[in-house]
C-alpha cells in the first residue's frame, strides 16, 4: 500500500514538470521557427516583458541577434538538453549546430508570466574543443 501511494504521489509530482518542460520547450521551439523564417516580431513574441523593455523596438532586437547570436537565425538542427528549474524560472540549455557544422550550447531563462512562459535570457555555455 504504501508503495502504490509513493508511486501516485511521485506520477502527481513529474505530471506538471512534464507540461512545464513541454511549454518552455513550446516557447522555444516557436522562436526558433520563426527566426528560421525571418519573423522577427513574431520571434520577439517569445521574450518577456523585461526583455523587450532592455531592447525597445524589434528591430534592436535584430540586430542584437545578428551581431551576437547568428547561429539561432538558420541553425541546421537544435536539439533540447538538460533543464532545471532555478527557483521562479526554469533554465533549458539548447544545442545548436549551425550551417557550417559547428556546435553552440545556449541557457535559456525562461520565466512564467500572465500570457505562459517567455524567454528572459539567453547566454552561450563553454563547448568542449575536439582534442588534436
């Protein structure tokens, strides 16, 4: 008995983490699709209000994608990582290989607001260099 009521407890417990993990991936996931496109407002979307408020018009946004984050804008794959949650938001690192093959590992802070789960930062992790 006290095994079925751990196993129901432990199944009440990873249901929501599962729909949280599968939102902020939803999130990113939309981002991503639409920089594939080149919609950056729709992009923009994706970030939260403290963010917009640090880039004001999309179109700093933009370029502040261009300059410093060109493998988001047409990656060849991203794959999900790890995430963790970090007391009110939840980190999600992300693994991009862009067109020419490299690969790039990026944290994802997201945070939950009135309208679901935006992004609120993003900062490129340290790779492994292959050994010569």
């Amino acid at each position: 008995m006290r095994f079925m009521i751990g196993l129901l407890a432990a199944l009440l417990i990873a249901g929501p983490a599962t729909a949280q993990d599968d939102a902020v991936k939803g999130v990113i996931s939309t981002q991503m699709e639409a920089l594939r496109q080149g919609d950056f407002p729709g992009a923009y979307e994706m970030a939260s209000p403290g963010i917009r408020g640090v880039f004001g018009p999309v179109e700093n946004f933009e370029r502040m994608l261009r300059q410093g984050y060109p493998e988001v804008l047409d990656p060849r794959l991203f794959r999900f990582m790890g995430a963790e949650a970090r007391g009110e938001r939840q980190a999600q690192v992300l693994l991009i290989e862009d067109r020419q093959g490299r690969s790039y590992l990026l944290e994802y802070m997201m945070i939950e607001t009135p309208e679901g789960w935006k992004i609120d930062a993003v900062r490129r992790l340290p790779t492994a260099e292959p050994a010569v």
